[in-house]
C-alpha cells in the first residue's frame, strides 16, 4: 500500500492507494469516530462490494442507502434518500458516512455529510478509475441542478481516501476510459513527463495492468494534491483541474446528464480546450495532434457533438462556474504540460474552435 497525503494543515488527510483495501478491517476502522456508519452506494456497486464490507465492519452500526445508479440521479431529489436513512436509522453527530462508488455516489455522499447535522466525517471508497484520479480527492461535493453540472454544493474534505485498486477488475472498458481522460488531464496541465509516460504506456494502462494503474493514479492523486494544498476553495490556481471542464458540462448538460460520460465530455473539451491553445500561439500543431491522438489511442471522443451549434456552447457556457461579472473564463494551455487561466478569448478564434471540434452527423456518439 502507498500513503500520500493532502496537506491542509489541520484537516490533511491520506490517500491509501493499494489492493484488498477493503478487505483491511484495521484500515477501514481507522478514521471513524464512533460506533455508526453509513454506507452510501449504488444498485451496481452494491451486490459486488457492500456485503464483504460490511462484514469487515462487523462491530459497528452500518446501515446503508443504494441509489439508483447514474448521473441522472445526481440531484436534491435523490440526495434525500440519504437523510431518509440517516434520521431513520438515528445516525448521530458522530457517525461518518462511507462513499463507495464512482463520482456520483463520491459528490454526492459527501454533499450528505458536509450538511447532515450541519457536517459529520466522511470517507471515500473510490471504485472508478476516475473518482481514484479525481473526484475522491480535494473535497468537491455536490449535484446537479437541470439547468447547470455540480451548481449545488460544498467544499467538505473527507477524512480518508481508500483507492482499493482491485475493485477496477469489474469496471466496464468505457468507463475506464472516461477515468483516463482525467488522468491525461494532469499530463496537460502540469506534468509533461506523465504526458509522455502515458503516450508510452496507453496500452498497459487499457489492459489494466496493476502496476500501470497503480502508478497512473498514484501520480494522479499527487499532481491533484498539489493543487488543492495550495488553493483549496479554488480562489485561482485550483480552476486548472477544470481543463476542458467548461466545454465538456455544457456538453453533458446538452446531450442529458449520463449520455456522455463525465470523462468523455472531459476528453472532446480537452481537445476544445487544446485547439484553441493551439490557434493562439500556445502549443505547436505537432502537439496538438500528439493530444488528440493519445485520447483517441484511449478510446475517447476528440470532437463535440454534431448537434450542439456555437450558439449551444456559449449559451450552456454562460453558467458555469468560472464566470466572472458576466465574463467567460477558460483554462486553457500555456504550453505542453503547463495550463493557464483566461478571460481574454479572442472570440473569433473561439469560433473556429467550435467548427473545427464539430463531430460529422454520421459519426457514432460515444457508447454507441
Ligand atoms: P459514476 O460514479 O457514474 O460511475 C460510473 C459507472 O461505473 C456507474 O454505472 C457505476 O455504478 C459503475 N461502477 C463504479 N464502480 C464500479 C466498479 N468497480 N465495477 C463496476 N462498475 C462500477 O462515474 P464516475 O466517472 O466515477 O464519476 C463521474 C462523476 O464525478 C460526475 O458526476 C462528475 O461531475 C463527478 N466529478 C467530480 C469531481 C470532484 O472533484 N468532486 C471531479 C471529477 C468528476
Ligand atoms: N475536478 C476539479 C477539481 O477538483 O477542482
């Protein structure tokens, strides 16, 4: 097993990356406070991990919730089952709340804790590629609101993050995938050496070697800690974790939360994101296409959907998160493996973007 850590002074916490975490009672009791845990999950994750867990964690009160399963479901209305089950089943102030899941169950389990009782300990259980590499780790917690992704939430640390590598043996090739288009991410924005590890190691890393996924997400998690010690609520610097994110939400909220996958909007904006870096002097065309050829090489999308205009994006654009006084921010590149943050687009370059991005109407959307 490796430790790293999440340095926030008084609440740092570890990130445990090994395999049969969860079978590790010692670990799992760890960081709980009292006798009381809740385990939130979903209705795929449930039958293949939540009975063994529970026997692990056989001298506790452990009551559950199992959400449906998809970002469709990442919404108030559902979060409400979890405060169902916490009040009815008399959770204290001192219980902790256990994600085990992807992102969705991750964001929205920690929302739960960060308001139950004005806030109880929580722990994540990452079992997707992507919530081991992101989501797990620097505290976002959340859910959607029909009009925009992630738009209701809190900053709320977890006390521990247990990336049990071997629950990646179930997960699907296509989420694996959506895992490593935030992986490539931190190769973009920070890390041009793990850059061209991945161009070296693509094929490994989809055959899910566990000494390659174990290193991806090992030095996932340590370019994402870096990040988040210095600037936790995302005052600046933390915004170049959303690399592609603005493009790749109003793509997800367009297509209809759960047609693309989080890590497959992610992928196409990453491109977004890279061509206009690319049109501005940023990177060479030679890197452009080593970008885009690595996320295809991954098994990602590289365009926009056909059906979604100019006018669509910026529309869509408009509400996110890094809107300031009305005014679009981007992150954008600076150069290969470093990122920046920027308001000053030059919208006709904008534009080219949007039509050069455009996927064909005959090209296959993902999962198709
Ligand atoms: P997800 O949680 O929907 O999981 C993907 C699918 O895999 C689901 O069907 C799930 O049931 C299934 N699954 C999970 N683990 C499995 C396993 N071990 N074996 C078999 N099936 C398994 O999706 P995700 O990609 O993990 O997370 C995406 C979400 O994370 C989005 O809502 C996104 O907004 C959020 N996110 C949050 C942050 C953050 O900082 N909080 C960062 C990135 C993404
Ligand atoms: N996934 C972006 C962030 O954690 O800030």
């Amino acid at each position: 097993m490796q430790t790293l850590t999440v340095d926030l002074a008084d609440r740092s916490y570890p990130i445990y990356i090994g395999e049969q975490l969860l079978e590790n009672a010692e670990l799992l009791v760890r960081h709980l406070r009292a006798k009381q845990v809740y385990i939130v999950t979903n209705e795929t994750i449930a039958p293949l991990y939540l009975p063994e867990l529970i026997k692990r964690l056989e001298a506790y009160q452990v009551d559950t919730t199992v959400l449906p399963d998809g970002e469709a479901f990442k919404n108030l209305e559902t979060l409400n089952q979890v405060f169902d089950g916490l009040l009815e089943a008399r959770h204290n102030r001192t219980t902790t709340v256990l994600a085990l899941g992807g992102g969705v169950v991750g964001d929205m389990a920690g929302f739960a804790a960060a308001c139950y009782q004005r806030g109880v300990d929580f722990l994540q259980a990452p079992t997707t590629l992507l919530s081991m590499v992101d989501s797990s780790v620097g505290g976002k917690t959340g859910v959607n609101h029909r009009l925009g992704k992630n738009m209701i939430g809190a900053f709320y640390q977890p006390k521990a993050v247990i990336a049990d590598m071997s629950v990646l043996e179930s997960l699907p090739a296509r989420e694996l995938s959506a895992g490593i288009a935030e992986v490539v991410k931190y190769g973009l924005i920070a890390d041009k050496e793990f850059f061209q590890w991945l161009e070296s190691n693509m094929p490994e890393l989809l055959a899910k070697d566990p000494k390659t996924l174990a290193y991806a997400v090992k030095r996932s998690c340590e370019n994402k800690a870096k990040v988040v010690a210095r600037d936790e609520r995302e005052g600046g610097l933390r915004a170049i974790l959303n690399l592609g994110h603005t493009f790749g939400h109003a793509i997800e909220t367009a297509q209809g939360y759960g047609v693309w996958l989080h890590g497959e909007a992610v992928a196409a904006g990453m491109v977004m994101a890279a061509d206009l870096s690319w049109r501005r002097g940023a990177i060479s065309e030679d890197e452009l296409k080593r970008i885009i050829r690595l996320l295809e090489r991954a098994h990602l999308p590289v365009k926009a959907p056909a059906n979604m205009s100019p006018e669509d994006f910026l529309r869509l654009m408009g509400v996110d998160k890094k809107v300031v006084d009305g005014r679009l921010r981007l992150v954008l590149l600076s150069q290969l493996g470093e990122a920046l943050i920027t308001s000053d687009i030059e919208q006709d370059l904008l534009q080219e973007t949007f039509a050069a991005c455009r996927a064909d109407e005959r090209d296959a959307p993902p999962g198709a």
